[in-house]
C-alpha cells in the first residue's frame, strides 16, 4: 500500500510503525475470509482491510477522528484472526493500537460511552472494586430489562450466580516446589479473574508445585493494563505495564526467574508485547526482559514433564481463544497437554473465529457480541461434549452465558488428572 507521511510525521516513532505496517498490506482482502465482524455485518469498513484504508485516511491527514471512523475501529474485537491469515505478514495489532490512541486523543465521545468507559476503566482492573460492583450488579439484575442501553443490561448479565471467595492464594507470597525444585516462575494473578473465578490460579499454582516450580506471586504487580490500551488510554495502560515490569524484575534479580506464566490469554498477549510498548522508554531494556520471559501456562507445561494418561474419560471441547491462537500463536500446546493426560479432545467448526468476548467488548457492543457467542455456542454443542476447556477467563465468562454445559480452564482439568480436585464446575451443585 502506498503512503504519503511527510518527513515531520515520520519523525514520530509510532507513525513510523505505522507507516511500515500500511505499507506492507497489499490490499488481497483474504482477512475478510476470517474476520468475525465482517462476516455478521457484511460492511467492507467492519473488515481489516476497510478499516485500514480508515486507518491510513486518518493518520496521513493528520486530523480528529470522526464519528464514522470511531464506529468501525469499536466494532473491532482485536481478535487478530486477520493475522493469523494475512499472507503479507500485515501487523494490524500495532496499527490499530495507534489508531485507538488517535482516537482516545482526539476524538470526544458522546457523554454515555465516556461514562461506561469511565467505569470500566476504573472497576474492572481493581478485584476488590470489581468484587463490589458484583455485588452491586446481583441486586440490579432482576430488572436488567428495564434498563435504556443495552450496555447496561450486558454488563448486568455478565454477573456469575455466585461470586467467589477471595483467594488467599492471590496475595504476594512465595509457594515452593514439591519436591526438588526445577524451575522459578512469577505467577501474574489476574484482575477480573481473581474476581470472577478463584479455581483458575489455585489449579495454577497447585500444578506447577507438584511439577516442580517455585511459584512467586509477586508483590506490587496488578492488571496487565490490557483493558485500558484497548480503550486507547496510553498513560494508563503504561503505568500499569510499568508496575508488573518493576514488580516481576525485583524478583528476577533477587533470584532469577525461568518464566513470568500467564494463565489468561488476554494478559498474555499484552505482556508479550511490552517490549514493543516501551521500545522508546528508558525501561525499554527491562520491558524487554518481561517479554521474553512471559509464558502461556500451556507453553511452560510442555516445557515440565506432566504426567500421561490420568484423566477421566471425558470428551472435552477445547475452545481456542483468539488472544492465545492469534495472539500468542499458541495452537496446539492446550489440546496436546489435555490429550496427554487422557482426555478425548475435540474442537468446534471455525475454532479461527471470536467467541465474541475480546475483553469488554461484549460489554461496550453486545448486539454483535451476542450473534457470535450464539454460533460459538452452537459449534461447540455440536460436538456433544462433557465439559468446554479455555485458555481465558473472558471467553469462558461469555461461552458459559451462552450454554449449559460446564466451562473450566484448561488448567483446572490437568492438576484434577495430575492429583488435583475435580473442577468444582463439574460438581453438579455448583453452576
């Protein structure tokens, strides 16, 4: 794709990458194929592809996003299935990251969006926060339909029927091998998971003990700042990057780590791309650091010699999320692991496509989130599962608003095939 940049804008490293990336799409349109919200809407502007053309319009003229731009880059769900396709190796993340930001700078919103984004910013990230609005949540929704946004009733409708206990586990603290230790690993804990489901880290932390990790849950680190770069909120999101890069390179120094493990793909992808957040930051060399250290748990798993074959016969459908998929490009890693401990493994039709989750965005566009997680849902009963295995919270919040069958991290069934408890999910008390 031809630009035209002046040599002024290119001076700006983030035009300048987005320059690179513009140039390298070639226009071939094969991301339509595989783009979730092109396929429900059928508009070339809610493809990769129409958005860039957005994209390039915007940042070359140098001007205020408009209302028709911000429409269509909101109806994205970041789910990267485009790069995943694109033969041109277009890195559409980057891109548009930078156009988030653009639009979060330039753009004023109208006064309900500012609000909703308001308080997603400033609950979501925060457990005990997010804990509270729960809470809050459970005594409004019995009159969800009353509500005037459909926003509003999304978010009433995320909430579980039962809210955990705080996890004890989560707190900063040190949890030793079982056994002679092989390996030293920072476990980054989560925000909305700790939450919405405390089962995920403790099946976490009991695997990896008996497996022989060290596991450190560090002290001063917190959201992955995820959620606000999506928003395009640059400062937040680099705060929040900032504090897990102090907090997880404190313990690196003290005693170093073999891996920072992630147990929810939609951190993971973010924490793996610190590196390129803070490439022009003096924490650039630490941000890298945290990068390379950073690991899906499926990836550290198959580094540790997990045990084969203790599963119960069950017919698990393994949900790919796109974070991990597309994101991290970890594909096989999860269904490997499951089949190794005994599972039977199956995988829906279109395992490529969103389940419709992405982050809030089942919160902020909950019609178009609602037809995906309705054809997720279907694929996956089709195969007739036991139980549905996922790599991140989000998606098995918005799969199990949608289905009766259990959802549990993939996580959850290997400690309970390696010696751990069963899934409590499984247990037919509990929802």
């Amino acid at each position: 794709m031809q630009t035209t940049f002046t040599p002024e804008q290119l001076k700006d490293p983030a035009i300048a990458r987005s320059n690179e990336i513009l140039r390298s799409c070639v226009h071939c349109g094969f991301c339509t194929a595989t783009c979730p919200t092109y396929q429900v809407l059928g508009d070339e502007l809610d493809s990769p592809r129409g958005r860039i053309y957005l994209i390039k319009d915007m940042l070359e003229n140098d001007r205020p996003a408009d209302a028709k731009t911000v429409k269509h880059i909101d109806r994205c769900l970041s789910c990267l299935a485009c790069m995943t396709t694109c033969p041109s190796g277009v890195h559409y993340m980057h891109l548009v990251d930078h156009a988030r930001a653009h639009i979060e700078k330039t753009y004023r919103r109208p006064f309900m969006d500012r609000a909703l984004r308001w308080v997603l910013a400033r609950v979501l990230p925060y457990p005990g926060r997010f804990r509270l609005a729960l809470l809050g949540a459970k005594i409004g929704y019995p009159f969800r339909r009353l509500m005037p946004d459909a926003r509003l009733r999304a978010m009433l409708e995320m909430v579980p029927s039962q809210i955990p206990p705080v996890s004890r586990n989560d707190d900063p603290q040190v949890f030793p091998a079982i056994g002679p230790r092989k390996k030293r690993v920072a476990l980054m804990t989560g925000c909305a998971q700790r939450a919405l489901n405390t089962d995920i880290n403790d099946a976490t932390i009991r695997l990896l003990r008996r497996l022989g990790c060290e596991v450190v849950v560090a002290r001063g680190m917190g959201c992955c700042g995820a959620l606000v770069h999506h928003m395009g909120k640059e400062d937040e999101s680099h705060a929040a990057a900032a504090r897990n890069i102090r907090a997880w390179l404190a313990e690196d120094r003290a005693d170093p780590l073999d891996a920072i493990v992630i147990n929810t793909s939609g951190c993971g992808t973010t924490v793996k791309d610190y590196g390129h957040m803070f490439r022009n930051d003096p924490m650039a060399a630490d941000a890298a650091r945290v990068s390379a250290l950073a690991m899906d748990i499926s990836e550290l798993l198959q580094t540790l010699d997990l045990p084969a074959g203790g599963a119960a016969p069950l017919r698990v459908a393994y949900h790919a999320a796109c974070s991990l998929q597309h994101g991290q490009k970890v594909k096989t890693a999860p269904k490997d692991l499951l089949r190794r401990a005994g599972f039977e493994v199956v995988e829906p039709a279109d395992p490529h496509l969103c389940c419709g989750s992405a982050g809030t965005y089942n919160l902020m566009q909950p019609e178009i989130s609602g037809q995906l997680r309705a054809r997720k849902v279907r694929t996956l009963e089709a195969k007739a599962p036991e139980v549905i295995a996922a790599g991140n919270i989000g998606c098995m919040m918005q799969i199990g608003g949608g289905t009766e069958i259990p959802v549990v991290h993939t996580v959850e069934l290997l400690d309970w095939a390696t010696g751990g408890p069963k899934p409590p999910r499984l247990s037919p008390d509990r929802p």
